[in-house]
C-alpha cells in the first residue's frame, strides 16, 4: 500500500487540515513554505495519467478554496500550486496529489526557474500540430 494510502487509512500519522467526501488536506511534512499542503484524494490513482474524471472536476475548486483560506489565515503574498507526474517530473509519491505552497514576500525559497529550449516558431507549430492531431 502506498505512503499516502496509509496516512488516509490512519496507519500513518499526519496533520489534516481537510476532509470531503473525495479529498483529504494535509500538511506537507516537509514543507517548501509555511502552509504548504497537499491536497490527496481518497480513491487510489498515481498521477494525471489515470486519474478520474470526478476527482479531476472536483480538486481545483478545493484548491481554489483553499489557497483563499490559507491566504487569510497566514497572510500569504502568493501561492504556488504544483503536481509531478512521473519520476523525471519530480514525482516521489505515486499517489496522486496537488501542492498548495504560500508564498511570502519575506521568504527566499526556491521554486527552481526553468531554463527554457530556443526553438523556432515553425518547429513550435510543428509540436502544436503533432498535439492537435491526437486531441
Ligand atoms: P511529489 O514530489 O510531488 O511526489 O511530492 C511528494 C510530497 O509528499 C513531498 O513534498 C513530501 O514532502 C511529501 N510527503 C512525503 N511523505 C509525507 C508524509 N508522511 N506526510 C506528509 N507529506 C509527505
Ligand atoms: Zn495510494
């Protein structure tokens, strides 16, 4: 079973913010910023890949409604909202789930900036194309 499979099965402790019918909020244990959370939905899936379609119409309003929330309580400039999907995208847990991480102007935290390819608008078309022929 899965890390965040036991937290939601209570074998593992955690710091719960959050509960619906679909999602558990909870604090991240090692957070990037005060308040960051995650939130995780109760039904197992690994990432973005094979995720339901329910949980999908569900989670941003909940992220909506949470980074309003954290924003009063701790008084954030800012928020980040982050999902890794697979191992060369940063995903640790696959156990799908969303980062809510405040910003504050105070803080010097490091979100990395990415570098970024130099292609041409042609070879840019060619990649759209290429998706849009699948969509
Ligand atoms: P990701 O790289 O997107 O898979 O993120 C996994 C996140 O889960 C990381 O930010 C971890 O700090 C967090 N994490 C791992 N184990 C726990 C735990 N037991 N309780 C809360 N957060 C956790
Ligand atoms: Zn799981």
């Amino acid at each position: 079973m899965c890390i965040f499979c036991k937290i939601l099965n209570k074998e593992i402790p955690s710091t719960q913010v959050y509960e619906d019918d679909l999602f558990v909020v909870i604090m991240d244990i090692f957070p990037i910023s005060r308040g960051h959370m995650l939130i995780v939905p109760k039904e197992h899936c690994e990432n973005i890949f094979d995720l339901p379609e329910h949980i999908a119409k569900n989670i941003y309003p909940l992220a909506k409604k949470l980074s309003i929330c954290v924003s009063k309580a701790l008084g954030t400039d800012g928020i980040n909202i982050l999902q890794n999907n697979g191992e060369i995208a940063g995903q640790e847990v696959f156990h799908f789930h969303l980062h809510i991480i405040p910003r504050y102007k105070d803080e010097d935290i490091q979100i990395s900036k990415p570098t970024r390819l130099k292609l041409e608008a042609s070879e840019i078309e060619e990649i759209a194309q290429k998706i849009k022929n699948v969509i």
